[in-house]
C-alpha cells in the first residue's frame, strides 16, 4: 500500500509500522518534503490521475483535501479489518498538530480540522497568538460556531494543540496531555 504522508516522518512511521503488523499488508510511504509541502503531494496526486500511485493520502491541510475531493481524485478507505474495530472507535478522534507561529500581521496560527463533509461541514480547533485564546468551531452549512475557547500565550515558541472527540464530547488540550 502506498501512502503519501504530510505528516512529519518521525511521528507517521511508528503508526504506519503499527498499521502494517495489524493489517498484514507492506506499507511503502512517501513523505512530503518542507520546500514543497502538501500542495506538492497534492499535485503529485493530480499529476498521477491517469496512472493513480497513491493508495492512502494523509495530510492536514482541509483546502488540498478539498481541491483533491473536487476533481474527482478521492475515495473512502475502507481497510479490510474495519469490522474489527469497536464501534466506539470508529467516529472517534483524537488528533495532534504542532506548530509555531512566527510571522504574519492579521493571521498567525494553525489547528486542526476533523469530521469535514464536503466543504460546508466540519469542526476546526486553531490557535493564533493575535487572536489571544484557542478556539474551537462548529461548522454547518458553511456557518462557523464558537463551541468553546482557552487562554493561549501569545508567543513564538512551539506548542502542541492536541483534540480529542469521543461521539459529541470534545476535550482540548494546548501543550497538555
């Protein structure tokens, strides 16, 4: 199976490593690279439509997965063992970006996405030290909803923004667990 990984390497092989000895299956990835980052994966992905390499793209970057999905270029995965994950399991979240806010004059964060349908339906955890506090969004057609927030420091160091959604509960952590 080949997997094209936004992610960095050194936190995406141990879970493909794990995925592999679970599913029995070889797992060859692809690691984008910092010059060109998801839009190169992403363009890789158009480049190859007629002779489609990739079999897994994961990435965190909602508007390449957006522009993949629109032309046609994404389909669900649906390993052959998913019946063997618990039920609980299979809406669930839990989920991890780091980031470091050094530059930009309006905006300056990152976050995370989960649950995206279509481009109009989703939720969005950002930090952006202008803005002071972490947020966490509900979004539903196309209309964004402030569910909660935390007090963030507004500094340029990195941070780890971590969310976690177990069926409707959702737990947000800045540096924290």
């Amino acid at each position: 199976m080949v997997v094209y990984s936004s992610q960095d390497r050194e936190f995406a092989e141990p879970v493909l490593e794990a995925y592999e000895e679970r599913a029995g299956v070889e797992v060859l990835p692809k690691f984008d690279v910092q010059s060109s980052g998801t839009v190169g994966m992403a363009n890789a992905i158009i480049a190859e439509k007629s002779r489609p390499r990739c079999h897994l793209f994961g990435n965190n970057e909602i508007l390449n997965t957006l522009r993949l999905e629109g032309r046609g270029l994404l389909a669900a995965f649906r390993p052959s063992h998913a019946g063997d994950l618990a039920e609980t399991s299979k809406g669930d979240v839990d989920l991890s970006v780091r980031g470091r806010a050094i530059a930009g004059d309006v905006d300056r964060g990152d976050g995370s996405v989960w649950r995206a349908q279509q481009a109009r339906n989703s939720y969005i955890a950002r930090y952006n030290p202008l803005e002071g506090p972490t947020r966490v969004y509900k979004v539903e057609g196309g209309r964004r909803a402030r569910l909660d927030h935390a007090d963030a420091p507004g500094d340029q160091r990195w941070h780890t923004l971590r969310i976690t959604m177990r069926g409707r509960a959702i737990t947000g952590y800045l540096d924290g667990p």
